[in-house]
C-alpha cells in the first residue's frame, strides 16, 4: 500500500520488546519489518513514543515511565519536577549502570541527567525551555523515595547485569524476564 515514512527506531524497539522473540534469523528481521511498517501505519508517533516510555526498563524490576516516577520518586509522572524527569530520561540508555537507586554508580546518574539537560537547551526551540529552568534542574537537589533493593549482594549483581548487557548484548528485560540461569563466582 502507501509507502511507511522510514523505519523508526523507536518502533522497531517497540516491536522487539513486545513481540519478537530474541532469536536473530532473517525471518525474524523479515518479521519485525514487517510489523514495524504495520504500527507504524496506524498508530501516531505520539502513540508509538508512549508504547515505548511504557515498556522500557528503568533499572531493577521497573518498566514503563508510571512505574519509574513512583519507584524513584513516589510520585505521578505529571507531579515530576524538570531535574526529575531529566533523571528518568536518562536511564533507558543502560538502567543498570545509569540508574541511582538500583544500579551501581549514582555518579553516571547526575552526569547523564545534565547531559540530557544539555540536550533540552541546545533544542530549546523545540523543548521550550530556558537557560535559567535547566541551571534552576541542575542545581536541583533530588529526594528519591525509600525504594528497597531487596537483593543480597547488590553491587555484585548490578555489576554482573552491566556486563550482560554490554558484552553480551541482553536487554535489562531478558535479564530480568528472559528466564535466564546465570552462575557465577560469588559465594553469599
């Protein structure tokens, strides 16, 4: 029929971390064209964007923007200040190193969250934002709630998802989800 308007990366995650299955063959990727040029002619872009905010990862066991604005913060997204929302844009890029409360370096979180700072300003004809609302987000003191890790050995397996996900190319949700069995040299 009518041609797609490109192949959206965003979409194309979509489709792969709602229905495809791990597995790499041509079939698959046959697949996924295939349903991605399918969402993407019916669905909006704004639709398409919040399926995604929706399901991904955000560190531990949180998926989707609802869930991370009440672990991080115990709050609804739309009660989210600037520097929070910035904090929370931020971690999709790698929940388990990124993310203050469940991974293990809280230091890449506020570097990553003035990064994304950055990036509003240097857009603000499209973010709206100004210079004094993104210094007023940067000097923003953040008060996360009292969200429990109750893992034994945190570090340790935050660590051992990090490499997961880097060396071995898993996502945080076949990490979490994907029924894995994963031995190592830790004896609790």
């Amino acid at each position: 029929g009518k041609g797609s308007s490109g192949f959206s990366g965003v979409t194309q995650q979509v489709i792969q971390n709602t229905v495809l299955s791990r597995e790499r063959s041509y079939e698959r990727k046959l697949k996924e064209v295939i349903l991605t040029m399918q969402v993407e002619s019916r669905f909006t872009k704004e639709e398409i964007l919040q399926l995604y905010i929706n399901e991904i990862p955000f560190g531990g066991n949180v998926y989707g923007i609802k869930s991370a604005s009440n672990a991080y913060f115990g709050k609804e997204p739309d009660e989210l200040t600037l520097a929070e929302s910035a904090l929370l844009a931020g971690l999709p890029q790698s929940p388990s190193y990124y993310s203050p409360i469940y991974g293990g370096n809280p230091d890449a979180a506020k570097a990553r969250q003035e990064w994304i700072l950055d990036q509003m300003y240097k857009n603000r004809k499209k973010t709206g934002v100004t210079e004094e609302e993104i210094e007023a987000a940067k000097a923003e003191e953040l008060v996360y709630s009292n969200a429990r890790v109750d893992i034994k050995a945190p570090h340790f397996v935050f660590y051992v998802k990090q490499r997961l996900e880097t060396e071995f190319g898993y996502t945080t949700k076949e990490i979490e989800q994907g029924g894995l069995q994963i031995y190592t040299s830790l004896d609790y």
